[in-house]
C-alpha cells in the first residue's frame, strides 16, 4: 500500500489527522485544532534519540507550541498525520525535529494516554544518532543530550510535558524488563 505523501500545512491546527477509537481503530479524519478542541482520540509517535555514549537528546519545545508550549520533552515526536503509519510518522517526525535524514527509529510499545481534555494513542520507539543535529527551530527552543542522572535531575524541577513523562515511565519499566527477562 502507498501512504499518501505528507505536507505539513502552514497553519499546524489545519493539519489533518485519524480519529480513532479505544481500540486504535480509525474512524473519520479531522483537523488537528478541531481534534484539540473536541478532545477527539487520534495518535502520536514518540521517539527517544540516544547518542553512542547513551546521553538522550532533551529538548525544550517552542511557546508557540499547540499542546505543552515551553515545556521539555525527551523524546521527539508528534502526531501521526492522515492515513500516515505508527513507522512512517516515528521516521518523520524523528528526522523534522532533528534535522537529519537516515534515522531509524525501533517500535517498542503502544499505550493511550489520557489527560483532563485531551487523550491520544502512544506509538514508543528509540533510535540512535551519532552525527550532528540541527534541531528544527520552530519547534525546538533548546536542547542538549543529557545523561540518564541529568534527565533526572531535571524531571525534578523543570517542567515536562505529562505526555512525555508518561511514555518515559513506561519506557525505564519496558528497559528494565527486558533487562530482567
């Protein structure tokens, strides 16, 4: 099957997007703003960017940012676009917010995430880079690769987007059990 090509509008909210069901079935497509403003379920793809030496790619997101202005996050990601696959949106969005092209982003696990207004399925995955980045600027305000003791010292006391620190919860549970398994 051919995905449909993927262009990003010009206005983020006139992006279209799979509203899904519980079960991560699609069942209509809407605009990113009307799926933000009528908490419609929809999906997103995290992607967790480890350098050789194991430091993690940590960035703060834009304040013009529609969902988490301001806040950091340690994963890159984003929405999965219409008609766009978990993979195909993991590799996009990975290679858009970093500004590299070759990276290859590995599934890990699925789960729904769910705030006040808004809840959306979860797509994790982890990926390697070891060249230069050039982080996209209307997305990402600053970042570093931090070590796993850094990262949490700054789970402390900067401000994380409640997604973000969901889906890396689960990703130390899912490292350490395949560690023990």
């Amino acid at each position: 099957m051919t995905e449909p090509a993927q262009t990003s509008p010009a206005d983020p909210s006139d992006e279209l997007l799979d509203v899904v069901d519980e079960h991560d079935r699609v069942i209509g497509t809407e605009r990113r703003g009307e799926v933000y403003r009528r908490g419609l379920l929809h999906r997103c793809v995290f992607v967790l960017v480890r350098d050789p030496a194991g430091r993690i790619f940590v960035h703060r997101r834009t304040d013009t940012k529609l969902f988490a202005p301001g806040a950091h996050d340690m994963f890159v990601g984003g929405v999965v676009g219409a008609g766009e696959t978990y993979g195909r949106a993991a590799v996009r969005e990975a290679e858009e917010e970093l500004g590299v092209t070759g990276i290859v982003p590995r599934p890990l696990f699925r789960f729904l995430f769910r705030s006040e207004r808004l809840a959306w399925w979860s797509d994790v995955h982890e990926a390697e880079w070891d060249g230069p980045v050039a982080p996209q600027e209307s997305e990402v305000a600053w970042h570093a690769w931090l070590t796993p003791a850094e990262l949490a010292e700054r789970l402390e006391r900067d401000t994380f987007v409640p997604d973000g620190r969901e889906a890396y919860r689960r990703y130390l549970e899912h490292r350490a059990a395949r560690r023990d398994g």
